[in-house]
C-alpha cells in the first residue's frame, strides 16, 4: 500500500510538470505563428516572391514541429494520467474504497430475480455497485468483465479448467508489469475511462454481407475500360483521332457508378474497421511482442498472436492502408481524378472484402482470447492485491476427509480491519449445520462468506481464507427472498417456491437420479421458514432440514428456532453451531466468532428496549419475561 501512495505523489508531480510544459507549449504556439506571420508579411511586403513562399514554407515547418511535439507531449500526459487512476483504483480496491474503484460494467442482470431464477447471483453479492465482480474487475473491455462474471455466475464446477486457471494465475501473479501494461493499454483503448471497449461492434461488422456481387469481374472489366481511355486519349493527343475517348469515358462512368451503388458503404466501414483496430492496436502490440517463456501456459495461450503473417501488426498495416484510400475522398479534385485514370474505389473494396475474410476467422480468436486474458488478471490482480488469501485445492469426491474445511475464512467484501475470520468444516456429505444466534450477531454474513468464497475457488481465483479443502459442488442458496407485488407473490410464497427449487435440485443431483446432474450441492438457507407463525415454522423446518440431512449435498441453515438445534439427538447428521454476543452497559459487544454447540443466548428484548421500545405491557411484574 505505501508503495502505492509514494507512486501517486509520484504521478502527481509528473502531471504538475505536464502542465507547466503544456502551458509553455501554449505559448510557444502562439508565439511561432505570431512571428513567423510578421516574417511572412514582410518578405512578401519588401522582398521577392521566392522569400515570401520559403518563408511561408518555414512557417508551416516549424509550427507543424511545435504542434507535433505538443501532441506528443499531450499523449504522454494521458498516459500517466490512466497510470494515476490506474494506481488508484489498485488503492481502492486494497482498502475497499467504492468510491475509487471503476464503475461497473453496463452487462445485463443476470436471471436472479425470480424464486426460482440463478441458483446464488442475488444473494451473495456477487454483481452490482459493491459486489465481488467489481472489486475484482480490472477489464477495460465489455467482453472481459463479461467473461469474469460468467465465471463467479457458473454453476457446474469443471475440476480440471479450475486448475488449469489456477495454473496460469501462478504465472501472472508476479508478471505486474504484464498486467499493469494490459490494463493500461486497453484503458487507451477504450478511450473514456468510464466506459468499457465493446469489441461486439466489430464482431457484427465482420458479419455483416455487403451485397458486392461480381465484384472481381467488374474490377476487371472497370480495369480494362480505364486501359482504353488512356489509349484512346493518347491516341488523340499524338495522331489526331477523333476524342473517342470522351465516349469511353462517358461509358466507364455510367459502368462504374452503378457498381458504385453497391460498394458506396465500403469506405466508411473501412474507417470505422481502422478507427477501433487502431484503438486495439496497443493491446493486440502488447500481446504480440512480451516475451512469454517457452513452453508456459501463457505462451501458449498467447500464440494467436504470433503466427507469421497474420500477427497483429501484419494485419493492421493492411487495414491502414485501406483507410488511407479511402480518406482520399475528404479530397474531391484528387478522389475525382484518380477514379477518372482507374477504378481506385473498386480495387480498395474488393481489398476490404479480401482483408474481412482474413479478419473474420482472426478477429474472434484475438478478441477472446483478450476477454480471457483480463478476466485471469483480473483474478490475478486480485492475488496480487491479498498475498494472505490462499488458492483453494479442490478434492475429488471419493478422496476421503471432510467435504469442505476452511481455515480462518473470512469475507472479502469485509474490510480487512474489521473482517472476523473462522475456522470451519464439513465432514461428509448429508451433513447439515443448524446456525442459530441472535440478531446482528453474524449468522448471514457467514453464510455469505462460504457461498461467495465457494464462487471464487470456482472461478479460479484465490480465496479469502489461510487454506480451503472442498470438493466441486453446485451452489444453492436462499439468503434474500423477496415477495412480489407484481406477481401476488407473498413473502412466504416465495421462500418456499425458493427452498422447493433447491430440494428439487438437491434430490436431482443424487446418483441413479433421472436426469443426474453430477456433483452435490451445497445449500445456504438464512432464516428457514421466516414468514410464517412459530407453530408452522417449526414443523415445516423439522420436516424440511430431515428432507435434506442424509441427501447428495451438505449446507447451512441459519435459524432464530432454537427449538430445531434439539434435531442433533435424533437426525444423523445435524451438528450445531453458533455466535453470540455480550451485553456490556447499555449496548452489546459481537465478536462474530463461530462456536459449536446452539446458542445460549436471544437479544431481541434486548435491542428493542435500547432503542427505546417498550418491551412488557404495564401490568407485568418487573422481572416477569
């Protein structure tokens, strides 16, 4: 972190001498066309015309030098500027400061709303203005941030893919100049630093057909009709012919205009391809030349860049001369004369046409493989930023020991001073926890922290824990149910439409099942059966936690019922655990420490008599409860 700062006062001091030599450059400009016109005036004035036009030559000289070396300076000047905010948002995201971290991406919600929609995106904070995917994100690329949220969002673990993340994250974490130069090059990119690259545009472009026909035969046809004014033009000039060649030409015209017709989009898309392939070019650059070691995972990862012709750099140079063509037209007597003498239109179409066949099987390579290139820095970054977080080691089903242990997890979106982190494990599957404690003493936010540090093993990353053992499992949880006005859906009716999903689920996973889904789940349930009366909540929950204790899956329940924790004498299966919290003067202390055993205390009473509600009628007894 004090690295950090020093690197900030560091930029500050750089973009304060920016400004001083912006300032100076201002001046100079003036100045040069300021004097070099007084020196142009005057030789044109008093001295003969050759001294004015040289010295209207050397005017134009020294200020295109002066405004080049402005431009340049004005380049560097941006580019510490992304370094600064660069270095910034590393601050914010080291000590949880929203306010410094990027905006999240524009990407649609993913389907979690419903009772029965995603099986965790809502409730685990996993999307949105404080979420793990914007603490994480370093993308600069809609394509990126997308790709890394589809990894925390993914449902069905793949073993093998996590340890080969894993593996390439190894390899990126001490690569910082690597990332850094990654992340700042796309942030040029994208230009705005509030707004993501969007490489969709360019994808669509490459699909789109335009309706050029026989284009080649008409080049050819244009090609030998052009050959033919020039020799009927030539003839006329030396021989006396007739001017036949005013005929041909008419004719070449009326021939190239209705091919015209078809192609006339050709050139701005040429501008628009050039336009955001330059924008590209310092990422697809970078990418290019960084000397991977031989043999890496990220070498390999990294080859589409590197094959021969088609590197990036080959390509790119194809399409800027396509667009230099096709600037030609911002000058109309040149743009007439050269497609008067030749079809030069044409010629650079059928270019483009030939160049978008290269593109459209390069392009999508490239441009994934970038998407997946920030979504693994990112989680790098992630590393990089919290060298106490341990990458978890993923079990195999049939390995033996606990299904989950986790060693002083804690909660990543938790600053690091006020994170509590716990020891905690799972020994087998059918296991249930039932977590009881009183209110605010901890019990959602440690449901939370599993399900989210689960997400993050998932995807690759690192978790925030000293160590993690688990085994795949899919994730279920029902944390935020919410009722819906829209639908005339209780608060009640739609907990239980949530839990009935995640039985369904539960029991589908189970081998010999119909329809097997493979791994087990693990379930997260805050407050069973919340929006009912005790009597009710009480045989629904017994009935509930049997239905799953036993199952293809293992989980927590979080519960203020301390009659459920009697369930550990006759379920197999069912362990107790709890927080609890101290009254000390006219407030309570938590300490947000798991402890085995139900709980031995309540502080509802408690917190409604601090706040200053009544909390007996007037004729009970003092003492009474």
């Amino acid at each position: 972190m004090a690295a950090l700062q020093r690197q900030i006062v560091r930029y500050d001091r750089e973009l304060e001498e920016f400004q001083r030599r912006d300032n100076r450059f201002f001046w100079i400009r003036l100045s040069t066309l300021a004097a070099g016109g007084l020196l142009t005036f005057a030789a044109f004035l008093w001295g003969p015309d050759a001294l004015g036009w040289g010295a209207l030559a050397l005017l134009v000289a020294v200020f295109s030098t002066v405004v080049f070396f402005h431009r340049r300076l004005d380049r560097a000047r941006a580019r510490f500027q992304v370094a600064r905010r660069w270095a910034l948002s590393q601050l914010g995201r080291m000590e949880l400061d929203w306010e410094r971290i990027p905006p999240p991406a524009a990407l649609p919600e993913p389907d979690s709303q419903g009772t029965t929609g995603h099986p965790f995106a809502r409730d685990l904070d996993l999307t949105g203005e404080h979420s793990l995917h914007r603490l994480l994100d370093t993308a600069v690329s809609t394509g990126g941030s997308r790709r890394l949220r589809d990894w925390l969002l993914h449902t069905d673990p793949d073993p093998l893919l996590i340890q080969e993340r894993q593996e390439i994250l190894l390899e990126l974490v001490p690569r910082i100049g690597f990332r850094s130069r990654l992340a700042l090059s796309g942030s040029l990119t994208a230009g705005d630093p509030e707004r993501r690259w969007n490489g969709e545009a360019l994808l669509d472009w490459l699909q789109r057909k335009v309706p050029t026909g026989s284009l080649p035969l008409s080049l050819l046809l244009l090609t030998g009709m052009a050959v033919l004014n020039a020799a009927l033009f030539w003839l006329a000039l030396t021989t006396g012919l007739p001017p036949l060649w005013i005929l041909s030409l008419g004719l070449y015209a009326i021939v190239y205009q209705t091919r015209y017709l078809v192609i006339g989009e050709t050139f701005s898309e040429a501008q628009f391809l050039s336009v955001h392939l330059e924008r590209f070019r310092a990422v697809l650059v970078h990418l290019e030349r960084y000397p991977f070691p031989a043999g890496s995972r990220l070498s390999r990862l990294c080859a589409c860049f590197r094959q021969g012709d088609q590197r990036p750099s080959s390509r790119l140079r194809t399409i800027a001369a396509i667009a230099s063509a096709a600037s030609l037209r911002n000058n109309p007597i040149v743009w007439i004369t050269l497609n008067a003498l030749m079809p030069w239109d044409l010629f650079f179409a059928y270019r483009l046409e030939r160049y978008k066949l290269t593109l459209v099987e390069l392009l999508p390579v490239w441009l994934d493989t970038w998407y997946e290139l920030e979504a693994l820095s990112s989680l790098a970054n992630f590393a990089y930023l919290n060298p106490d977080y341990a990458f978890p080691h993923l079990t195999a089903l049939d390995a033996g020991g606990p299904v989950l242990s986790a060693r002083a997890i804690g909660h990543p979106l938790i600053p690091p001073g006020e994170r509590v982190c716990n020891d905690f494990e799972l020994e087998r599957l059918g296991d249930v926890v039932i977590l009881t404690g009183s209110n605010m003493s901890g019990k959602s936010t440690f449901l939370r922290t599993l399900g989210i540090n689960l997400c993050l093993a998932y995807a690759g990353g690192p978790a925030a824990a000293r160590s993690l053992r688990v085994i795949p499992f899919r994730v279920f949880t029902s944390i935020q149910v919410s009722d819906s006005l829209s639908y005339g859906i209780s608060y009640f009716y739609a907990e239980v439409r949530r839990l009935k999903a995640l039985l369904t689920v539960l029991q589908q996973g189970a081998p010999g099942a119909p329809g097997a889904l493979g791994y087990p789940l693990f379930f997260l349930i805050d407050e069973i059966f919340r929006g009912t009366n005790n009597m009710e909540r009480q045989i629904g929950s017994r009935s509930y936690v049997q239905a799953l204790a036993g199952g293809y899956g293992a989980g927590l329940i979080s519960t203020h019922d301390l009659e459920l924790v009697h369930l550990e004498d006759v379920i197999t299966g069912i362990r107790n655990y709890h927080f609890r919290e101290e009254v000390s003067g006219d407030r309570m202390v938590f300490d947000y420490r798991l402890r085995e055993g139900p709980s031995p205390t309540t502080n509802a009473l408690k917190i409604m008599e601090l706040e200053g509600l009544p909390v007996r009628p007037p004729d009970m007894p003092t003492g009474q409860p």
